[in-house]
C-alpha cells in the first residue's frame, strides 16, 4: 500500500522554474528520510537533493544554488524547487522514501519528466 506519487513536471524554458512535489502514502513519513533523484537519457540515475528526518538537506553539486526542497511532515509531502532551470537538467525525476533504521525500507515513485528547452 505504500505510495509516492510525484507531480510538477512539464516543459519549460532555460532559465525558467519549476516546483515538484511527491505525495507520501502508507509509511510513517516523519521516520524516512526523502530524496529526489533524477535519470536522463544515456546517463546513471543520480542523487539530486535529500533532506533528512531532522531536516538537513543535501544536494548534488551541480544544482547548489538552483534547486531547494523541503519536506511538510504534517501533509506527508517533499517538494523540490527549481530554478535557473539549464537543459541538462532535463530529465525523469523521481521520489524516493528510505527508512534510516530498516534498509529494505526503500520506495520509489514513477517519476515525472522535466524538460528543459527553448
């Protein structure tokens, strides 16, 4: 019954924004930290941003700067955004809950396509 369900995605232009969000369901959301990873064509899935129980967060170096998220424990939700979006950045996003304490405690979302193009 576990559930992520990504949302935000869509076709923008260099420069431009956009906001993700993931939907938790079936897990206590307050106990997993939450990350965004991303794939793009021809290349390795890569960890884009995390944030922890606690709220500390983590990003991959080439968005520092640009990309911000944050967790809302209360509406079991993780948000990621974008900006000074580049067209490498184009690629699937996807959510992804781990649970500290249990490693088979491991969830993905379907993920949502960014494009970034002019």
């Amino acid at each position: 019954q576990v559930q992520l369900v990504e949302s935000g995605g869509g076709l923008v232009q260099p420069g431009g924004s956009l906001r993700l969000s993931c939907a938790a369901s079936g897990i206590i959301f307050s106990t997993y930290a939450m990350g965004w990873y991303r794939r793009a064509p021809g290349k390795q899935r890569e960890l884009v941003a995390a944030i922890t129980i606690g709220g500390s967060t983590n990003y991959a170096d080439s968005v520092k700067g640009r990309f911000t998220i944050s967790r809302d424990n209360a509406k079991n939700t993780v948000a990621l955004q974008m900006n000074s979006l580049k067209p490498e950045d184009t690629a699937v996003y996807y959510c992804n809950a781990k649970n500290p304490a249990y490693r088979r405690y491991d969830y993905w979302g379907q993920g949502t396509q960014v494009t970034v193009s002019s």
